[in-house]
C-alpha cells in the first residue's frame, strides 16, 4: 500500500514534471522488484538460510525461550557455516540500504513519517533473525558483535546516501531511485513476507490474519489521506 498509494504517485508526479511518461517509472519499479528477487532468491536466497539451512529452523518469530536457549553456547552452536551468516548479512544490508535511501530522499515530513514508519516496524525482526543466525555459528562473541555492529551502520549510511542524492542529484535521478524502492517494497511485501505468513496456519487464522492485512493497508491509505489533507 505504501508503495502504490505513495512512492509510486510520487515517482510519476516527478517523472511528469520532467516531461517523462509514466512508463518510464513503472519499468523502474519493475526493476526495483527483479532487482529484490535476484537479491533474495538467486544471488543469497536469504529466506532458506534463516528456515531450511541444514535442517535449523530459525524463523523470523522467534520465541524468547528460542533465543534464550541461540545465546547458550552448548545449544545449537555451529549448525550455520559462518560464510552462510555472512552472505545473510549482505543480502540485509542491501535490503535495509534501499530503503534507507527513499527515506533519505523524502522532501516532506508524510513521506518520511511514512518510510521511517515502515522501516522501523520491520527492521527489529530482521536484526533478531540475523542476531540468531550469527549465533548458530562457531564465531565468537566479539566477532559477532562487530559484524551487527557494521550492520547497524548501514541505515545511517543509506539516509545520508538518500540526502546527498537529493542536494546533487535533479528530480529525475530522484524519482528513478523512488520507483526503484517502491519495487523493492512491492516485492518484499507481496511476496516474500505476505506468503510467509499464510503458510502453515490454520483456516479460521488464515481470516484472521487476512483481517489485519486489510487493517493494514487500510490504515496506510487513511494515513495517506489524513497526510494529503494536512499537506495541501
């Protein structure tokens, strides 16, 4: 929803303005979301490292007695490689990368309320799940802490990659990299996290959770309106 009620609006109003069509924006967000595939499918596949990788199960909505028992070092150490928890770092940094640029590139305060918003809804879960899958391997403590901590730079580095692209950068250049985001947010939302979580429940769960998704996308386009309203 925030893609198509926002970043891809967006995209096209900035586009128009340059006298581009609109085509130009939606193969952009085209290529956001091929680009996000490749990311997490064919390069990474970072979904089988957290859940299938020999055998573990290390899922994203992890109970606490779970990470309690990840941090004792004589329960599950060692059954992920660390070059495994490494390329698992990658494909989350340049996941959390992409989005921290559109927030970088956000010119008024509904649009950055609305990627900060988005960003930090997700992003705890993300770091959990990577926390977990560094500590099922055989690295150290202290290894482990300087990798997250690097990986906890990442949003820093993407927001001031987002302003400076904004001060230097024309309109245009903007509103490509808006469409690309708004890809990579179609196709982590559509794809990968909505599917996850429909998988293995049972039917009356299945309504339920299909309530809180229309919830959802309904509360981002009030949101959205309430915020053109205060905006105009």
């Amino acid at each position: 929803m925030l893609s198509f009620s926002h970043l891809i609006p967006h995209a096209l109003e900035e586009l128009a303005a340059a006298h581009m069509g609109s085509g130009v924006a939606l193969k952009c967000v085209l290529a956001g979301l091929l680009l996000m595939f490749f990311l997490e499918k064919v390069a990474f596949d970072s979904h089988a490292i957290l859940h299938d990788h020999h055998g573990s199960n290390i899922d994203t909505k992890v109970p606490v007695i779970k990470l309690t028992d990840a941090i004792d070092t004589n329960s599950g150490r060692g059954s992920i490689s660390s070059r495994t928890a490494l390329l698992l770092l990658l494909a989350m940094s340049l996941h959390s990368l992409f989005e921290t640029v559109a927030l970088g590139l956000a010119t008024d305060r509904q649009s950055a309320a609305y990627m900060a918003a988005s960003i930090g809804l997700h992003q705890p879960a993300e770091s959990i799940a990577l926390l977990i899958a560094f500590l099922k391997t055989n690295m150290p403590v202290s290894s482990i802490v300087k990798w997250l901590t690097l990986f906890s730079f990442v949003g820093p580095i993407g927001v001031t990659c987002g302003v400076l692209i904004q001060k230097v950068s024309s309109p245009l250049v903007q509103a490509i990299v808006v469409a690309l985001t708004a890809g990579t947010f179609l196709y982590l939302g559509a794809t990968e996290v909505l599917n996850e979580e429909f998988e293995g429940v049972s039917s009356s769960e299945k309504w339920l959770r299909l309530g809180m998704l229309l919830a959802g996308i309904c509360s981002i386009a009030l949101l959205d309106r309430v915020g053109s309203i205060w905006h105009g």
